[in-house]
C-alpha cells in the first residue's frame, strides 16, 4: 500500500513538472527590426569609430601621465561637434564630464557613462592590429571596441543626432567617462564627487554590464537583453606562509611552498563556500525559462523541486551561472623563491575573492580565514568592498528600460542578473537607486569571449542599432 502510494505521488509529481514545463515555453521570438542605416551609412560609422581605437587609452592612475587622454579629448571633440558647441564639457584628473541642460532642470537627471580606458593589448595574438580599428566582413576589430569605447560612441552619436534635430531633454542629461575604471581607480569617484558639491540629483545612472547575447546560455532560441541589476562583492587577499629557509638539495618534509600548495588544493576541492539560488538568481532563471529547449525548460520551471540538483550539477555545465550561485574565489598570483635552489622562508599567493548575497564579505573572509589558520597561514585583506545595492526590478526607471528594449529589440527575451565582474556604476549608487547596467549591443557568446583577449569586435550594425537605442530612450523618456 505504501509503495502504490509511493507511486502515486511521483506520478503527480510528474504530471504537474510537465504541466508547468509545457506551458512555460516562449511565443516564437518576432523578427529583428531592419537596420536604420545602409552599408554605406554602416562603413562610414565604422570609420568614425575607428578614430577612437586608434588613440592608446590604457588605464591610469592619478598622477600618471593623461597625454593619451588629451589626444583622445581632442578626437572626441572633433567627431562630435555639435556635443562639443552645446554640451558643458568639465575635464577633471582626465574624466569627461557632459551636461546638457534640459527642459525641466529641477527634476532628477539622466547620467549615462561609460570609460575612455582599456587594458593592454598584446599585438602579436591578433588577427587584425588591435589599435588600427580596421574593418572586415562588416566587423570591426579593435581594444575598445566593447569595453567600452562603444559606450562613448554610441551615447554621443545618439545625442549629436539629437541636436541635428534641435531635440531638447526632458530633463538634464549628464554624460560620464572615466580614464580608471579597468584598474578600479577613483575617476567615477572624482565625478560623483564633483555632481554632489553642485547639487545633482539623478533619476538613473545608466553604465556598461549587460548585453543582447545570442545563445546567452546553450539550448536557448533567441537572443537575451540581460540587466545588471547588482554586482557582486570583491577582495583581494594576500595569504603568506613563513617558516624555515634552506637549500633545495636538503629540503624540508614540509616548506613554505608546500604549505601553500596544500592549502590552495583544499580550498579547491572542498566547496568552501554555500551555493544557493538567491531571490535574483532564481528571477533570472525563471525569466529566462521559456526560451530554453525542454530539458533545460523543464529543469528552471521547476526550481521549486529541482533547485537542489542544478545546484550541484551547475558548475559542471556553466562556469558563469555557476559564479552566480555564491562567493567564489580564484588563486591568480603567486611568489616564492628568487632562485631555483633556495627553499624560501616566505612565499605567498593572491586570491581574488567575488563575494555572493549568501555569504558576505565578513563571512566569506572569515571562511578562509578559518582554512588559513589551518596550515599555519597569515591572511591580509589588499582591498575589498561590499556588492553593490540591488536596483529595484519593479521602479518606473527600470520598466521604462524594458519597454525601450521591447520596442527596438523585438526578437529578444528579457531578464535581471547579478553581475560578476564589477563596473563604475556602483560609485552612483549614493545618488540614486535605479543603477542600469546594460549595453544594447548585440553580442556573440564569441566576442564576449574576447572582451579583456585577443581579437575584440563588434558588428558595424550593432553598434549602429546601439546609437539607435539611446536616441530612443532619450527622445521617449516622459517619466
């Protein structure tokens, strides 16, 4: 009797998974909106694009030389002529800060920002010159070209269009690009500091993050505009091991290097730290549901009885939607020995900690703390913040995005996620709650791979379709 009631039970269980799975799915995506502009009109885009790139940008810090930023200045200045005459350009330790006065100037301003900097490019790996910004097969190539020169371009573009047409704001529009954000330095710092002492309040700050990503996750059937609507938290620790010196031609049962090694294989294979679906985690998965092929479908309809399983199985199949599941944490630099004969009596290794909403930074550093002292190891915390405050999905900000990427994205499904890189835009949120953290550029799942690698592109008619998204969402903007 109980094994028929067993039965029964898993039978309703059954029905009702297949029942959620078969009514989760999708309506087939609609077609994509043609392009606004010709090949032609796309190339010549292209080349005015290419002048950026081809200005060296990489990452400086305060007191470093801002030469290259000048260059750029004055490239910037002369692409955008209009912006140049009618925008309020303050240039502050090399930031660019526009204002562009709007209608109702006692209402909250629209920021949008991005940054003029890039990390390093190592020539002899690329198909194409990294800084030549050169064309091909409606592709251009270039560092920069996604993180996140487009950004600039693409706003920029969409305003001086703007002011072709004598278009005037709504409200006031603030426009922020730093010269730091690769190497986490303190330009959007400076800006927001800057923005605060002259009283401005803002009704969005709108940054690079998210992307339309075709196949976002194997097994989907569109395109996905993701939102980053949180990032998670960072550290970098120095652990250090200290003990006896010697030679290596009589070495030690156990070293420096030795109790490095031991430590950094048990904080690999010993789950330190709790995976768990969050509330945002489980909204993007659910949001993304009904565009996945039915395994995949039947899985995420279900989270309520199969969220323990994808837990586990989850790093395993996606190493990013795995990160989204908890703290985690990363061994990037190490150092010991000047000399391959000497057993040093101090080495150390990095770790780079991307701290989740189940486990804290506190509690995450704790955790290894605890595995630290285990193997006799001396911890210091480098640098650290907290993640960044979560923008609320349901504010008239947030939905009015969406109802903008509804309208010139039409073939795309739409969903939050918590971000786990970092990004300039947590720097705002003192000066309001709806950080955006969305490119409306499409993407390949392979030329995200190249962001920060080799061989970084975009499509002509994205970047184009990016200018046509911000003129948009300014033009409409009637909250």
């Amino acid at each position: 009797m109980a094994g028929l009631i067993i039965l029964i039970i898993l039978l309703i269980l059954l029905a009702v998974t297949l029942f959620r799975a078969a009514h989760c799915k999708a309506s087939p995506a609609a077609e994509r909106l043609p392009s606004s502009r010709n090949e032609e009109e796309l190339e010549e885009m292209g080349h005015r694009f290419a002048k950026l790139i081809q200005v060296h940008t990489d990452s400086r810090l305060p007191g470093e030389d801002l030469s290259a930023f000048d260059t750029y200045h004055q490239v910037v200045d002369g692409l955008f002529p209009l912006c140049t005459k009618t925008l309020q350009k303050t240039v502050l330790d090399g930031v660019l800060l526009y204002y562009w006065k709007g209608k109702h100037s006692d209402l909250p301003a629209i920021l949008m920002m991005g940054h003029q900097d890039t990390v390093p490019a190592d020539e002899k790996n690329w198909k194409y010159p990294p800084y030549g910004g050169e064309i091909h097969e409606g592709k251009i190539y270039g560092r920069g070209v996604m993180d996140d020169k487009c950004n600039q371009f693409c706003q920029m573009s969409a305003i001086e269009n703007l002011l072709k047409e004598g278009f005037v704001p709504e409200r006031d529009v603030w426009l922020e690009y730093s010269v730091n954000e690769e190497n986490s330095g303190p330009g959007a710092e400076t800006a927001v500091q800057y923005l605060k002492e002259h009283g401005v309040k803002l009704a969005c700050a709108w940054d690079e993050g998210g992307a339309v990503v075709d196949k976002a996750m194997a097994g989907m059937d569109r395109p996905y505009a993701v939102i980053g609507i949180t990032e998670k938290g960072y550290a970098d620790v120095k652990i250090t091991a200290k003990g006896e010196g010697g030679h290596s031609s009589a070495p030690h049962a156990t070293t420096t290097v030795t109790r490095l090694a031991d430590f950094m294989h048990e904080v690999n294979h010993s789950h330190l730290y709790e995976r768990k679906f969050t509330p945002h985690v489980k909204a993007m998965f659910e949001n993304m549901a009904p565009s996945f092929s039915f395994p995949m479908r039947y899985l995420f309809s279900n989270l309520w009885l199969y969220k323990g399983l994808l837990t586990k199985a989850m790093g395993k199949v996606n190493a990013q939607a795995d990160a989204l599941l908890g703290t985690t944490i990363c061994f990037t630099e190490m150092k010991g020995s000047d000399a391959t004969n000497v057993i040093p009596s101090e080495a150390y290794v990095i770790a780079n900690l991307r701290t989740g909403f189940t486990q804290d930074l506190k509690t995450s550093l704790a955790i290894l703390k605890q595995k630290a002292d285990k193997y006799d190891l001396e911890l210091e915390v480098l640098s650290s913040r907290e993640a960044s405050p979560v923008t609320p999905q349901d504010s008239a900000v947030y939905q009015y995005l969406i109802s903008c990427i509804r309208k010139k994205f039409p073939d795309c499904g739409i969903s939050p996620y918590v971000m786990t890189g970092g990004t300039d835009n947590r720097h705002f949120a003192e000066l309001t709650e709806n950080c955006l953290r969305f490119y409306p550029l499409r993407l390949t799942s392979q030329q995200l791979a190249c962001m920060h690698s080799d061989n970084e592109n975009a499509d002509l008619r994205s970047l184009s379709d990016a200018i046509d998204f911000y003129q948009y969402f300014l033009e409409n903007w009637n909250l």
